[in-house]
C-alpha cells in the first residue's frame, strides 16, 4: 500500500500542476506579458529550491523517503511540479492578485500539501521554518519578477534578477545535472592547490565581463534584458556591441567551456561547445529575423560592420559622442591630451568651460540621452580607443568596482567638482553641488 501511495504522490506532483497550467492556459489564454513572466518564474525556482532543499537537509526542516528519479536527493517529479506551482501558475491563474496575498494563498495551499505528501516527503519538527524560508527565496522574488516583467516595470530589478537566474543555472544547476549524470562531482574543483583555482577564476572573470557589460549595455541604452521576449526597445550598437554583436552567447560558451576545464568535466565543457553550435544555428537565425524585423535597415548596416563572434580591434560608431575636460583642472587636461593622441573613433574631446548650456564637473562624458561623470566617464571615453582599453573600460563600469575606483580617486583628489561655463569671466574650479546631475548605473 506504501508503495502504490509513493507512486500516486510522485504522479500527482507533477501532473497535477501540469494539467492545471495547460489546461488553465486553454481556457484562457495568457497574454504575451503573463506567459514570459510565468517563464522566468518558472527560471527563479529551479535553482532557488535546490538552494531551498539544501537548507532543508542542513536544517532538518523535511527529508525525501523515495528511490530512484532524483536528482539532489529531491524526486524529480516533486522538483518540477512545485517549480510550476511557485512559479507560473500564481502568474496564470491570479495575474491580478495582490502579490502578498498570492504569497498567503500558496503558503496556505503547502500547509495542506506538504504534510499530504506523507510517506514521500517526511517533515521536521521546524518545518514552517522552512516553509517562510521558502517564501522569501522562492515563492516572493520569482512571482514578483513574474508581474514586473507583465508590466515591464522596476527594469533595474528586473535585470537584476535575471543575472542571479542565469548565473545560477549556468554554475550551479546546469553542471549538477551533468555530473550527476556523468557520475562526476564537484570533488576535482577542490582537489586543485588553492592558487590554481584562484587563477582559473579570474580568466573565468574575463567572459563573465563580457557579458554583464552586454547586459548593463541593453539596460542602460535600450531600456530592456537579455530575455528575447523582453528585449531592448531600441537597437543596442554602443559600448560592447561596437565591437562584438554576440557578445552575451559569446560569453556563455566561453564560460561553460572554461567551468568545465575547472571542474575536469569534458561534458560540462563540451555544452558550451553544444551552446556554440546553437546560438550560431537556430538561435541565430531566429534573433536575426527578429532583429531584421524591428530595426531594418539599422540592423542590417550594423551586422555589415559588426561580427557575431570575433570583435574588431577598432569600435564602429554611428553617432558622436563627447567627453568634457576641464582645461583649468591639470590632471583633467592631461587625460584630455591622452585621448586626441588615441585617436578615438566617433569620440569629441571638448573643454568642460565650453560647454554651452551649464556647468559640468571636471570630467563628464555625453552621448545622445546618457551621460556619466569621473572614472564613468573615463571609462566611457576608452570604449572608443580599441577593444583592449574598451575591456577596461567595461571592468571599470561594473557596479562596486565603479564605485571603488572612484572612492580611491576622490582620495587622491579627484572628488567631484564642477567647473565654471566660460562666459567672459576667467574659468574657475566650483564644490558648487547644487546641480541635479546624477549618473546611470546598473540599478539606474
């Protein structure tokens, strides 16, 4: 009877959250906003409930009693079907519900199924513990980010989230399968001398640039993610995209690649191989027709300059952008001289004094609506040099290395401070900081 109970519960965990979605789905189709929304729920919980699963077993909050179909020591079916149920189907069956009362719907809902799920799942003395553990990391940002992205609101966020899903599931998810499937572990990554490792991380660091850089790019110039279904609303040909129109699947094969050379896995390497084949397949023939389809003649002009998957020495640049140096500032000047002898392309290296409608701090940098001021602008103004220099000026952007930098040139004296627009009067140096400037960054 047991067993006939184990398998009813194992089925019942995955079809019933099946047959509800679809057939949910059916009755009312979801609009495009909801089914992305329920999909990068969906993204959020797979490997926020292995984190959650972990805790459980290092907290004694509930254990599984069942053989074979595991993975993580969590049954299989049980795995995907509380993925839906925490992920798309709030989104599909209560899109209008207040968020906090989504949370207190399925909170009630798993009082009832957890202790149902006897003899499969065996609870602890403190698993409601585990359960608002699970609403916080699971249940909360996964159907929050569901009804951001159904609204297209809080980008910062939504970017934001969708880097920790990709992240995850790219380190951490992604490789567990294989080497569970391999019957490999994690054991080579540890085995290695320290010093090693430390190195090995940081090559890896140089794809995973790449990437965020990508990121950040399609978030600060085309208000839009990486998701194909949440794109950017504008074409992105600026900082990385100058030299490189694939750089986010670039990256991704280069760090599956490199993750699995760390790891002694040749499968974990060999998808980034499988990710390379893809992307310069189906994936891109699908984002090209798409591309061709929203941008034109734009995207066409820019792919005939811009390759897919080797960068340019030298950047492409359709539209002018401007650095502002103060010549009263030595320093300042100095940095202005060094980028004219650079030659920069589609770069006008100005005095911050000529500005013509107001005052600027000592180095500012603009292009068409953005604009960054300090080591931002710097290393704005490098992305126009060539891609070496453009990939410190990639790493110098990234959020608290930016911030770092520039804490450690406030020290050294290069602190925030506007210079007089010349109108007749000698230039001069002003603290004045009342000016409602403020800088982009990856959280706006």
């Amino acid at each position: 009877m047991d067993a006939d109970k184990v398998i009813l519960i194992r089925a019942a965990g995955i079809f019933l959250p099946v047959l509800l979605m679809f057939g949910w789905c059916l009755w009312r189709k979801p609009a495009r906003g909801q089914m992305v929304g329920a999909l990068l729920a969906c993204a959020w919980n797979i490997p926020a409930l292995l984190l959650l699963n972990l805790l459980a077993a290092r907290f004694g909050w509930w254990s599984f009693a069942a053989q074979g179909g595991l993975f993580q020591e969590m049954p299989i079916e049980l795995y995907l079907g509380w993925t839906l149920l925490w992920g798309a189907i709030p989104i599909l069956v209560f899109p209008r519900m207040r968020w906090w009362l989504a949370l207190l719907v399925f909170f009630g809902a798993d009082l009832i199924l957890m202790p149902a799920c006897r003899p499969v799942v065996q609870l602890g003395d403190n698993w409601l513990s585990g359960e608002l553990c699970g609403l916080a990391v699971c249940l909360l940002p996964a159907q929050l980010l569901a009804r951001w992205t159904q609204y297209r609101r809080h980008l910062a966020a939504r970017v934001l989230l969708q880097i920790i899903i990709f992240s995850s599931l790219l380190f951490w998810v992604l490789p567990a399968v294989i080497l569970e499937q391999t019957d490999e572990t994690w054991a080579t990554l540890f085995q290695r001398p320290a010093w090693l490792n430390s190195l090995a991380l940081q090559l890896l660091s140089l794809p995973a640039i790449l990437g965020l850089s990508a990121v950040r790019e399609f978030y600060l110039r085309g208000k839009g993610t990486p998701v194909p279904y949440d794109p950017p609303k504008r074409l992105v040909t600026s900082g990385v995209y100058s030299y490189l129109a694939n750089p986010m699947q670039v990256a991704m094969c280069l760090l599956l690649a490199s993750w699995g050379a760390m790891l002694g896995s040749i499968w974990v390497a060999a998808a980034g191989v499988m990710g390379l084949i893809y992307s310069a397949g189906l994936a891109a023939w699908d984002e090209g027709a798409d591309l061709k389809t929203r941008f034109g003649d734009d995207w066409a002009n820019y792919r005939l300059e811009v390759r897919n998957w080797f960068p340019r020495w030298r950047p492409v640049r359709r539209t002018i952008a401007q650095i502002y140096v103060a010549e009263s500032c030595g320093k300042c000047s100095e940095i202005g001289a060094w980028l004219r002898a650079r030659k920069p392309v589609g770069l006008e290296i100005i005095a911050a004094e000529n500005h013509p409608t107001r005052n600027l701090p000592r180095l500012t940098y603009e292009d068409e609506e953005f604009r960054a001021e300090g080591i931002a602008a710097f290393a704005r103004a490098v992305e126009h040099l060539n891609f070496a220099w453009a990939f410190v000026g990639w790493t110098l952007q990234l959020p608290v290395i930016c911030q770092f930098a520039q804490l450690l040139i406030d020290a050294s004296g290069g602190e925030r401070q506007f210079v007089r627009r010349s109108s007749g009067a000698a230039c001069s140096l002003t603290t004045d900081t009342r000016e409602d400037e403020t800088i982009e960054s990856l959280l706006g």
